[in-house]
C-alpha cells in the first residue's frame, strides 16, 4: 500500500533571490519525496 506524502510551502513575500533559492530546495525535496526519502516539515518565511 502506497502512503500520500504532502509538501506545503508557505512563501510571505520573499524577494526575487530569496524566491529563486526557496522553489530550488522545494524542489530537492519533492524528488526525494518521489525517490521515498524522509523529508522533514519545516516552513519557511522571508
């Protein structure tokens, strides 16, 4: 039985850098997720 796994990133006005650098790691994490990694919850603010 496959498990679902959410990735919710929540993003409060971050500027141009900071955006690129934040959908970078985003999505880092959704591979691993999709290789069936461990990915720990965080969230993050600009």
């Amino acid at each position: 039985m496959r498990a679902e796994k959410t990735i919710v990133c929540r993003i409060t006005e971050p500027n141009k850098g900071e955006l690129e650098v934040l959908k970078r790691g985003v999505q880092n994490r959704v591979q691993q997720c999709i290789r069936g990694e461990e990915v720990g919850i965080y969230s993050a603010t600009a």
